[in-house]
C-alpha cells in the first residue's frame, strides 16, 4: 500500500473536488438534478417525480411515477414506537431536534437494517422521505396542542404534508408553493450537510446514520439554519426605516447577514428568483404584520450598494414559509423535508462505490511535553 503526499487544502476545502458525483452539478447561476436544468423541474414537476429523478436516476413514466406516489404514500404513517419517542421528547427540543432523533430512531425498526446494497438503499430511502413531513408535522401539531393528523394517501406530498401540519388553516397556496420550495432544496451537490452524510455513509455506516449526520449539519446557521436566522433578523429590524442602521451596525461588527452569500454562486443564487416570486406574490395577499417582504427588498438593495453577496435559497424561502403562516423556526426543518431525496441519494452512490474519507490534519498545538502527577499541576 502507497502513502499519498500529503497536500495542504484551503481552508473550508475550499475550491477542492472531494467526490465524484452523478447526482447534482453546482456551478455560478446554475444548479442540475441529473442533468436536469431546476428551471425545467421547479415550474413543471412534482417532488415526487424530482424525488425519483434523483433516487433512480431518471424522470418517471405515468405507471411508474404513480407506483412510486402509491409507495410513497405507503409509508407515511409513523409507528406507535416513533410518535413516542416525539410525544417524549422535551417541548424545548426544536424541530431540527425532533427530525434528527425521530429518523435517528427509525434506524430500529427498519426492516433493511444492516444492509447497505443498492436496492435496500433505495427502499429506505422511500421510507425516509414518506416519514419525514410526517415527522415534522407531528411536532407541529404536538406543539400547538393538537393531536397528530394521519396521512392521506389520496393527496401528493406536498398537500399532504400541508393538511398533516396545518389542517384547515392550511394556506391556499400552501401544497403549490411548497411543492415547489421542496424541489429547489431536493439537491445541492456537495453542501455541507451532503458531505457529512457521505463521510458517514464512507465507513459504511447505514443511511439512517447518514441523514441523521447530515440532519445535524443542516442545524447550523451556516448552513440551512440560516432559513430561521432570516426570519430572526428581519424581527430585529422591524420595519423599511429600520433598514439603513441596522445595515451600517451589521457591517461594523462583521455580522454576516442571514440568507446572504455562497461558497459556490458568486453572482446569483438560482433557487433564489423563484422564491423571491413566491415571497412578493405571498407578500401582496397579506395585509397585516411586519411588512417582511419590503424590509427584505430594502435590506437587499442597500447591503449590495455598499458590497457585494448574492442571497441564498434560505432569504426569500424563510419569507415564503412565514406569509404561508408556517411559524418562523420551522424553516429549516421545511428544508430538510425537501433535501432528503437528495441526500439518500448521495448515501446510496457513496455506498455503490465506497471509499473510506480520511484527510489529514496538520497539527499546530504544542510538542514534547512531560507528564507532572494531577498533585504537582
Ligand atoms: C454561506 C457562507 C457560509 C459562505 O461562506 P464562505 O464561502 O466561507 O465565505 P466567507 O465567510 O469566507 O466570506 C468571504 C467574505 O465575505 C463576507 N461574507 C460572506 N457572507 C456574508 C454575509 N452573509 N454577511 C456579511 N458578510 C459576508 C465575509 O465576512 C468575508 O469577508 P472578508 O473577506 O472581508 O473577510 C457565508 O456567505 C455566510 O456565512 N452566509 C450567511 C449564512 C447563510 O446564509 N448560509 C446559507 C448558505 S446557503
């Protein structure tokens, strides 16, 4: 066995190629699910087909994209022993909290456990992505009180998942939108989230293991917490006047704005024009609140005349979910219902084609120290 140089990398890994991938290309301004343009996908598709498309690598025909609901479908409900790991968890847990533990569960009772092939992956992965908006809704309606709404097969993911969460309060516009929202954060190539799934899928450790780890990744305000730090941000600025302070007081204590900014797109973000649509459309159909909508328009206008950052999926998609009445810290875990067809297929290619991941670090801390007696220190 030969020892590789060993090679210093950037900071953040910036700019290196950690994996091959045949799941989703990442460029400036442009973002491909197997080939396929997301503006071909997120104004035709549903996440179902979007979902098939990256877990079996093609777009389904008619028969096989209504198997493929009916599956779907079929494994929405959450057994007795998951809704009581939820209804036991503390009420303090967020939902990014209950999502990691919940899936992090479902390893147990996994009828594929401890087995890592290509079709047992597949079959998790359809019982990862049916249970997690069931997951989430649960949580939901534990929080406000209620009890949990059993799916409906008859209704697509996104409705679905709408009537789970939200019932008859359910905005109108609720399963389009977020139809759409859960396609442009199916996939993302290799985001942080992605990675920390594939390096735990790499020591060959199962997919529950993997999407719980990307799940944690996710948590984090770099990363799809931003969605949440948005609507946090916009609180604290309260009104279009409020705007200019707030921009100089964040640029003076190098605050990095929320929603703002990507190690990949340079120029723009493009997940970000559809959400944008759907924040205004959704902006002008509410008449009371914080004029969310407008803030984040000045807020955009006046942090780029002095420097700068395309915003991110996570700025108009906080927005969106909030006027669809979704309260403000459920973004992220919004996201995460969208991102799990992408990550299993990840795990699945990390699987097929496994290399443990292993760098190196370089060691800065001190050398050559002596050992001194705990009553001698
Ligand atoms: C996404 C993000 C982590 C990418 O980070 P990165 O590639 O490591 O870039 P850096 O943090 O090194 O930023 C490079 C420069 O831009 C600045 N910058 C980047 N994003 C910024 C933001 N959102 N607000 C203010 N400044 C920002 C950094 O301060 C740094 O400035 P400097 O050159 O003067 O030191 C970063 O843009 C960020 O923190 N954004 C806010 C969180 C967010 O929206 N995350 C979701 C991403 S989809």
């Amino acid at each position: 066995m030969s020892k590789a140089t060993p090679v210093i990398a950037p900071r953040g890994l910036e700019g290196v190629v950690a994996a091959a991938t045949a799941v989703g290309a990442v460029a400036d301004g442009n973002l491909q699910y197997r080939g396929y343009s997301i503006d071909q996908l997120a104004p035709h598709a549903s996440y179902e087909e979007v979902a098939h498309l990256l877990l079996m690598g093609a777009l389904p025909n008619a028969a096989a994209l209504t198997a493929f609901k009916t599956e779907l479908a079929g494994h929405r409900a959450l057994s007795p022993f998951l809704l009581g790991i939820l209804e036991n968890m503390s009420p303090r847990g967020t939902a990014m909290d209950v999502l990691r533990t919940v899936v992090s569960a479902s390893a147990a009772e996994d009828e594929d456990e401890g087995d890592n092939s290509h079709a047992a992956n597949l079959r998790k992965a359809v019982r990862l992505t049916a249970k997690m908006p069931t997951i989430l809704a649960a949580y939901i309606r534990r929080r406000a009180g209620e009890r949990p709404v059993s799916p409906d097969p008859a209704l697509g993911h996104a409705a679905n998942f709408a009537q789970m969460a939200f019932g008859d309060k359910a905005h109108p516009r609720a399963a389009e939108v977020l139809n759409t929202c859960f396609i442009l954060q199916a996939e993302h190539g290799l985001n942080a989230s992605t990675f920390a799934a594939r390096i735990t899928a790499a020591t060959l450790a199962d997919m529950h293991a993997a999407v719980t780890a990307g799940l944690a990744a996710l948590k984090g305000p770099l990363h799809g917490g931003a969605t949440d730090g948005t609507m946090r941000m916009l609180d604290e600025i309260g009104s279009v006047a409020a705007v200019p302070t707030f921009v100089d007081k964040s640029f003076a204590s190098k605050y990095k704005f929320p929603g703002f900014g990507h190690r990949v797109y340079i120029n723009v973000d493009p997940r970000a024009k559809y959400l944008r649509r759907f924040a205004g459309e959704l902006a002008a159909m509410t008449a009371k609140g914080t004029p969310y909508f407008a803030i984040q328009e000045a807020l955009v206008a006046d942090v780029n005349s002095r420097r700068h950052f395309p915003v991110n999926v996570d700025y108009y998609a906080a927005t969106t979910y909030t006027y669809l009445g979704i309260p403000s810290d459920l973004g992220t875990s919004i996201f995460a219902i969208g991102r799990i067809a992408g990550w299993c297929a990840h795990i699945t290619e990390q699987h097929d084609d496994n290399r443990l991941i292993r760098p190196e670090s370089e060691y800065t801390g001190p050398t050559g120290r002596v050992w001194t007696p705990v009553a001698g220190r």
